[in-house]
C-alpha cells in the first residue's frame, strides 16, 4: 500500500516539474506565425501536388502572406475562384486566369504509326527517351510507358489500350502540370479549356521535314503551311516543319482543320458540322 | 592468381571467334563520318561540300581541348555535311563522303609500309601532340579523348601505366587477335606512352583465357625494360579502370576520383596500338578492329573496319544475318546496346557487332524482389543496386545522390546476378543520368 502511495506521489510530481518547465519553455520559445497562414491553407484544394511550384498547399499559403502581390502565384487546381478567396483573405488583387487542361500532342496510335523495333527494358518513358528514339519510326511522338499516368494523383490520365496513347479525362484534370513535366518528349501541353472545353490544337510534335515525318506517322505535322495561309487571325506559326496554335489568337474557327492533308489539327468538343463536307484530306490520304 | 577484390561475375566467355586472323572489310562507296564519336564537344567541320579529301586527311577539328579530330576514312568528295540517323534512331551530325577511283588514296605523309619502326626521337609533349593530331581516344568503348588522359591535372603525377588487355566482355575477340597479330607494335606503343607519361613502368593486364596472348607478351617483356606482364583470374568487369587498378597494383580509386589519385593510367591496347600507328607511321585514327560475332553467324571474325562504312555492309561481310537474329547489339553483350538502325556507321566507339538469337536475348519477365542481396554481392563498386531500383522507381534522385549513385560505371553484373530478372541496371542508369543532371545543375548555379 505504502509503495503504490509513494509512486503516485513521485509521478505525480515529476508531471507537476514536467508541466511547468514544458510550459515555461514553451512560452519562451513561442514561435509567432501569421493566422492568415492558417486561413489561406484552409481554401486551399489541399492536394499538395506541387503545381503552383511550391512543394505542398501550406508552402504555397506561406509564400502566399509573405509576398506583396499575388501576380506570381497560381493555384492552378484551384484556378480563379479559390484564388479570388485567397485575395480576399490578404486583401490583394488576384490574378484571373483562364482554366487550362492537359492536351496530348500526339496521334501516333498503333495503325497510323507502325512499329519498327521491340522494346523489352522496364516500361518507363523516361529510360526508354535515355536508350533510344522510340519503338516507331517517330523520335518525337507518344513512347506509351505511361509515365505521365503514374505521376498524375488525379487519375486523370489513362492509357488507351487500343490506341497506346494516354487520354485525358477533362473532368478530373486539375492542370497541375505533372504529367508536362513527366513527359521525357514534351508531347503535353497545358492549353486553354476554351469556353464550352471547345479547343483547336495540333496533335503532333513531330519536327522532321514533311517527307520524313509522314513515312513515319500518317498523322504527323509535315509543316505545309496551310494551316497557316488558311488562318486569317495569325493564330497559327510554323516553327520546324511544326504548326503550332496560339489559344490566345484562335477564334476556333476550325478552317484549318479542314485544309490539314495529315489530319494533325484536332478539334475537341464542337457539335458536329452541318453540312456533310467531304474532306480533302480524305482524297490525299488514300 | 589476382583479380579485383570486390563484386564481380563469371559470365560464360563465348569467345567463339578467338584466334580469327583479322581481315580487313571492302570499302564502303559512301562513308558517313559522325563528327561526335568521342566524350566531349563534338569537331567542328574543316571540309566543305565538293571539296576533295584523301584517306586520313582532317575532316573536322577538334572543339576544345576534350574533343577529338575526325579524319576522312576513305578518298573521294565531300557529297554533304547533314545529320544522319544513328543506331538507335537520333540525329546524329555526319560527314557524307562519296568515294572516287577505289576511294584509297592515301595522305602522302603516311608510312604504309608493314616495317617495324622502333626509333622514336620525340619528347614526351610532341609524342602526345600526335596523338592529339591523329584524333586518337579510349578504343575501350568509353571513348574518352587519349591525350587529355595523358595530360596529368597539375600536382598529380603518373606512377604506372596500366594497359587494359582484358578484354573481359564476353564473345568481343578484337584486342586478343590484335595482341597477337601486333604484339610488336604493341609494345612498342606502350613505350611512346611511358615517354609521354614519363613512368618508368608498365603493366599488362591479360586475362587467362588468352595463355596464347599471355605467353608472347611475357616473351616481348623480356627484350623492353620496365613493362610486366600480369595474367588475371577470369572476371567481369575486370577491364574497368578501378577494377584493373585494384586487380594489378591493389590500389582503391577513391569515391569520385580519377585514376590519377592513385597514380595510375589505364590504356587500352587497341588504343595503344593507335597511338604506335599514330606516332611512328603518321597514321590518324580512321579505322579499328570490330568482332563480328553471334552463335549462328557464319563467317565470325575479326574485322578491320574503316569508319563510315555501314553496320550492315559489315554484317553483309561477316555471312549476313541470321534468320533468327533477335536483336544486334553494338559492342560486347554486357556494355553494348541493342541497335534498331543497321544503316549506321561504324565508328570510334563501335568495339564489336552481336547477332543473338531470341533464345538468348530474350528478357525474362520480372518478379517482386526478394532481397538475397546477390546484385549486392556482384556490385563491383560496392553499391547496393536493389535499393537503388527502388529510390529510382520512387524518384528519389537525393537518397540516390547519398548512396553513390555516381560511381556506377553500368557494368549490369546486377542485373546479371538478379534472380528475380528486375530491370535494376535500368533504373540505375535512369537514377545516374538524373542525378548527373542535377549536380551539373548546381554547380552551373555556383
């Protein structure tokens, strides 16, 4: 009896000391930090994956209070709408940007691009870009290891097993950027969701003369240049035997689909045309 | 009887096409010269289009000092200086030339005849000058420039001078056929190097699957002062400069360091062998014994190959390919590549052309790890390859830094010794270019 009374009173005295020096300490080395921190991290998305550039929501809360003006920072998951909260909070202006998605710049599936070579090392883009150019004729198309699907923490990305490419689902993707980066040949693109996610964009990255690009892919760019003559809003450059649309000029007036012979520019959630024009490409491409 | 003390395997030696005299391969019509064949800047052309060259004349000079001369493999006009596809389907900036009259017309200046020639009244700076000149560089396979190798950073000094005539990948013939057919000139090499390097000894090191080779050279050691010869116990990759250092003197390279720290120069005997060429017969480096080789291939054998002349003609020479070739590997089967393009050109660093079948090229697939610690165990570097794998397949290039990742030399004894057939050579490669990138990066930032 005697010994269960004096362990309570030595434990409980050493909690007493322990209190009062944990409180004591804890008072002299009280870091002061910002509650605005607490509150921007609160509407935040809160999915940490690293496409503002910072390495989590809470660095991106920090960076956020400590800078003088939000011109620089993006929380692209989140886009304008949390943005405009996050203004509100630290009474700054926000910056409006237009939602963006993801875009695979590549049409390479299995029919228009044939195989020339097997691959048998471990299924990563990334080892695969290190060793050589590519199961197919095209250095600069889709490897379809699937990298940009592994790094994606949306599942927003998927690869197609018919065509070998990977899809975007538009629903899911945030646009953080992880797959872009991902991407040893730099075939994705963040682009403009467009209003009703209509968008015009090439898909093809394929930098080669005409002659050679198109023996390898039937669908690749071979920088005719009629995209470009066609386009009377100067949206459309030709860089490298390569179109490329700026979202920015593109009034989606989908004329340089038409006139592509490759079939490279692709247009993405129009309603079907109305009259039932035949393509020339159609005839080109027989 | 030595070896290196740490890691290591025994593959079987396939050495199906040993004691092959080498035969010189028909020139091509059209040679396509790469001007990057070696580590460092790529030359910088020297010829325009229409201009007429002679066999050995400079076609593209050095950029810097770690960069390596180009020079015409065969006679005839330059047709184009464009990009060709190399083995494995990159752009690859090339000279173009066509032949004209048989395309072999020599540079006047070079010896051709078959004499031995012994004297050399040269310094040690003028005999690596020729060196440089001649474009010579590691014909080991890493193609590191020679006379960058024989320029000593100031405050180290060579002690000994190592030749590498392991040869330790398994099925590559090429320097043993070369040991016995030029053993001579071989020592005779080894001497200019002694001079340029000012050592007073050398080492060779043979493996003892060529008693043939070892059995010569000890002959030739007894009449040239200062040069040993070191028969080594069968082991992959014994033909590793760290590795042949610790395996002939028993000196360690530390971590990160070059073999200089030890005091010691690794030469490769084909590459002494163009030095003699280089020096004593004025001859640049525009051509190389290659092994063609693989189990159904056959006229196997021992090449002397221009550069420029197609992978394909040489195969064509060698009895074609056979009908159940799986893949074509440029070089030896444990460093080499897998090519897809056969149209590419042989050049400085192509040390060997396998055909193997599918039966043996085939990868087998990969199962879960079940940490026996063989890739450990085989790990020549002492590194331990199954954690590697895994920090690379989660990315985790910083964890990868601190376990050395950069003293990998990509020998694929782990991948060798894995049971459970995991690609870690791969992803350690993928973990070592990375991580090369990102030490580049910070130090560019300093």
């Amino acid at each position: 009896m005697n010994l269960i009374v004096i362990s309570l009173i030595t434990l409980g005295l050493i909690g007493c000391i322990s209190a009062v020096v944990l409180y004591l300490a804890s008072q002299k080395f009280k870091v002061e930090e910002d509650p605005r921190i607490d509150e921007v991290e609160s509407v935040l998305p809160g999915a940490n994956c690293g496409g503002c550039g910072k390495p989590g929501c809470r660095n991106f809360a920090v960076a956020c209070v400590a800078a003088d003006s939000l011109d620089n920072l993006y929380c692209p998951v989140g886009g304008s709408s949390i943005m405009t909260k996050v203004g509100e909070i630290l009474g700054l202006a926000a910056v409006e940007n237009d939602p963006l998605v993801a875009v695979v710049r590549c049409n390479g599936t299995c029919e228009h691009r044939p195989k020339t070579s097997h691959y048998d090392g471990a299924r990563s883009c990334q080892i695969m870009h290190n060793l050589y150019a590519g199961e197919t004729g095209c250095m600069y198309g889709c490897l379809g290891c699937g990298d940009c699907v592994e790094v994606c923490t949306f599942d927003a990305i998927h690869m197609n097993p018919e065509t070998g490419l990977p899809e975007v689902d538009e629903e899911k993707c945030t646009s953080c950027g992880a797959c872009v980066k991902a991407c040893p040949k730099n075939i994705i693109e963040l682009r403009k969701k467009g209003p009703k996610g209509r968008r015009i964009f090439v898909s093809c990255v394929n930098k080669d003369k005409g002659g050679i690009a198109r023996k390898a892919c039937a669908v690749a760019c071979i920088g005719c240049s009629k995209c470009e003559k066609e386009c009377a809003f100067d949206a459309i450059t030709i860089n490298n035997n390569l179109a490329y649309i700026d979202y920015d000029k593109c009034r989606l007036c989908r004329k340089c689909v038409v006139v592509c012979p490759t079939n490279a520019i692709h247009e993405v959630n129009f309603p079907a045309r109305k009259t039932a024009e035949v393509k020339p490409t159609e005839t080109l491409n027989a | 009887m030595r070896t290196f003390r740490i890691g290591g395997i025994h593959p079987e030696d396939q050495k199906l096409s040993a004691n092959v005299p080498i035969e010189a391969v028909a020139l091509p019509k059209q040679a396509i010269v790469p001007i990057h064949q070696h580590v460092g800047a790529p030359a910088q052309p020297v010829v325009a289009k229409g201009d007429r060259v002679k066999v050995g004349q400079l076609i593209a000079a050095a950029n810097g000092f770690v960069s390596a001369n180009v020079h015409a493999p065969i006679s005839g006009v330059i047709t184009k200086i464009d990009t060709a596809v190399d083995a494995w389907g990159l752009p690859m900036p090339s000279i173009f030339i066509d032949a004209d009259d048989g395309g072999d017309e020599w540079l006047e200046t070079i010896d051709r005849t078959p004499d031995l020639n012994r004297i050399c009244k040269l310094t040690g700076e003028e005999i690596i000058q020729k060196i440089q000149d001649a474009g010579i560089v590691g014909l080991g396979g890493a193609c590191f420039p020679t006379h960058v190798k024989l320029t000593p950073p100031p405050g180290s000094k060579a002690e000994v001078l190592i030749i590498n005539a392991v040869e330790c990948e398994p099925y590559l013939t090429c320097d043993h056929q070369l040991m016995l057919e030029h053993g001579e000139e071989i020592f005779i090499g080894i001497s200019l190097i002694m001079r340029a390097l000012k050592v007073e000894r050398a080492i060779v090191g043979i493996e003892n699957n060529k008693k043939d080779a070892i059995e010569l050279f000890r002959e030739l050691a007894n009449r040239h002062f200062g040069i040993e010869i070191c028969p080594l116990k069968l082991c992959y990759p014994q033909g590793g400069e760290k590795q042949l250092i610790d395996a002939t003197i028993r000196r360690q390279v530390p971590s990160g360091a070059l073999p200089i720290a030890v005091g010691a120069i690794v030469q490769n005997v084909a590459t002494v062998y163009a030095v003699y060429e280089a020096v004593q017969k004025n001859k640049p480096l525009f051509e190389r014994v290659m092994t063609v080789t693989g189990k159904n291939v056959t006229r196997r054998g021992n090449y002397l190959v221009r550069f420029g002349t197609t992978l394909a003609d040489v195969i064509e020479h060698a009895g074609g390919i056979p009908e159940d070739t799986d893949k074509i590997i440029a070089g030896g089967p444990m460093m080499g590549r897998a090519v897809i393009n056969v149209d590419m050109p042989a050049h400085k660093r192509t040390s060997g052309i396998l055909l193997m079948p599918e039966s043996e090229s085939a990868r087998r697939e990969p199962v879960n790890c079940m940490r026996c610690g063989k890739c450990v165990e085989a790990c020549p570097m002492g590194l331990e390859p199954f954690l590697l794998i895994q920090q690379a397949e989660r990315r985790l290039w910083d964890d990868m830094e601190r376990n050395d990742i950069m003293d990998c030399i990509e020998c694929g004894c782990c991948l060798y010794s894995c049971p459970s057939n995991r690609p870690l050579l791969d992803y350690v490669r993928l973990g070592k270019n990375t991580v090369g990138g990102i030490i580049r990066a910070r130090s560019a930032k300093k």
